[in-house]
C-alpha cells in the first residue's frame, strides 16, 4: 500500500513543482533582448492553472524596488543627457533638420528592434540557454498570463532594460558628438526602455488608461491594444512590434520573419516554435477583474 502511494505521489509533486516553476516565470522575471539557440526543438509552456487575481495582486515580485527605480533613473537621466546634447549642438550649429531626421529614424528603428528581439524571444532558445533562459522562459509565461504585466509597477517593470540603455548610451554621453547622433541615440534608446511600458498599455483596458495614452494609441504612435491582441492570438507568429507597431503590417505581409526561420532553420536545423502546433494553454486568459 505504501509503494502504490508512492508511485502516485512522485508525478503528482512533480506536475505541481513544473507549474510552480512556470508562475514563478510569469510574475517575477521581465523580458529582455534574447538571441536564438538553444535546443534543436523548442517546447511551448505546458499547460498550468491560472493564478487566481488575489494571488497576483498580492504578490511582492510585481512591486518595484528601489534598485528597480535607480536604473530606471539611470536609464531615463541617461537618455535626457543625449537630448540635451543633441538639443545644444543643434542650436550651435543652427541645423535643426538633421537632428529631426535622426530623430525620427530612432522611433521608427526602435519599433523595428523590439520586433526582431520579441520575434527571438518567442521562438528561439529555452530555459537551459545560458545568461537568458530565465527570461525565455518567462516570456513563454506571458503568453499563458498576459494581464499579469498591468500588474507589475512602473520601475519592476522597466529596471533591466534601464540598466542597459544606461550602460549603452554611456559612450554618447561621455564624448562629445553631432546633434544628429545624439538626437538618435536618445529616442531610439528612450523607446525601447519604454517599450516594456508601452507593451503593458497595450494589455490595459481604455478606461483604465491614461486620456493621453489611449489618444497616442489611437493614432498609432503607440502599439494599440486591439493591434497587439492579435499576437496573442493563434497562430502567435505576427505583431511582434511593441513599439508603434507600424512595421508589423511590412514585416507579416512580406513574411520577413519566416523568411528568417527557414534560413536559421536550413543552416542550423533549428526548428522556431512557430512551427510547432499551439497548446490549449497558449489561449490568452483574461484578468477576472477587467471588465
């Protein structure tokens, strides 16, 4: 009797530890950049229960620490340092069309960017791939949890890539340059500091957002809610820019990205997890509470 309860028990604790391992995933590891590798294969999150909203509300790794607010100080004093270089050399000089020109070059590239890092993140790698796999994996968990990112605070939420747009843009800061490549180091490295904010916008509800966000949205200077819930719908393989979104229509309708699989694929045999059939638990749950 007490083997056969043994044998039952072993599974069980096992299942329940693996879906452990994956909420733990969802909540307390943010996203950053990820390039592709890892197993030949890569596995979809199993399927695991939804955390109940208490559970999440209620959880001290959404809330922001002060580490959390230094970088993210760090990261935005970083990018204030390259625009009022730039702004200087601008008025020095008295050219004001190069700066401009940079800097919407560096809103446009920023949005491209997050796709291409979205795109690998999703697709390539796991758990097991060195320095990233935590956050592989916890991407993974926002797709079986994509509300739980409105409940993460405004520093937790943005520190890592406040830590490396205050690290990458220490060169710029530090010397002197035109104000044309300050003006693009400072809105290329500011959007995607942001972009983990603007991607939590797009999973909020307009009445629970900001007039000004939802305005933004609407006018497509931000990735909408309505434009970024297609991702999250199968076949989760398009709209993966986070930014303004507007290259996703160029990227999926010219196939970019799978024209990027097959060639990972053919030289590699790296299979992406596009390719793979979707699990039931890739079907996006909703917060209870929105309305």
């Amino acid at each position: 009797m007490c083997s056969i309860s043994s044998r039952w028990q072993l599974p069980h604790k096992l299942q329940s530890r693996r879906r452990s391992r994956i909420l733990r995933a969802a909540l307390q590891v943010p996203p950053a950049i990820v390039t592709p590798g890892g197993a030949a294969v890569a596995d979809r999150p199993a399927p695991a229960a939804s955390p109940p909203p208490s559970a999440v509300a209620n959880n001290q790794s959404l809330r922001s620490t002060w580490q959390h607010r230094g970088w993210v100080t760090a990261g935005c004093a970083a990018v204030a340092v390259a625009a009022v270089k730039s702004a200087a050399a601008a008025q020095e000089s008295g050219l004001l069309a190069e700066p401009l020109i940079a800097a919407a070059a560096g809103y446009l590239l920023a949005d491209l960017g997050s796709g291409v890092y979205h795109w690998g993140i999703d697709n390539y790698g796991g758990a097991a791939t060195p320095l990233v796999g935590a956050q592989i994996e916890a991407f993974q968990g926002h797709h079986r949890w994509p509300w739980t990112i409105t409940r993460r605070e405004f520093a937790n939420n943005l520190h890592a890539l406040g830590k490396t747009v205050a690290v990458a843009l220490l060169p710029f800061d530090l010397f002197p340059g035109n104000a044309a490549v300050h003006a693009f180091a400072a809105v290329f490295a500011g959007c995607i500091m942001f972009s983990q904010q603007f991607h939590a916008w797009a999973h909020g509800t307009k009445s629970r957002l900001p007039a000004a966000v939802v305005a933004l949205q609407d006018a497509g200077v931000l990735i909408s809610r309505h434009q970024h819930a297609a991702h999250h719908r199968a076949p989760y393989n398009g709209n993966y820019c986070i930014v303004s979104g507007v290259w996703n229509e160029f990227l999926d309708g010219y196939k970019v990205f799978e024209a990027m699989e097959m060639v990972i694929f053919f030289k590699s045999g790296v299979r992406p997890r596009s390719w793979s059939e979707p699990e039931s638990a890739w079907k996006e749950e909703d917060d209870e509470r929105s309305p």
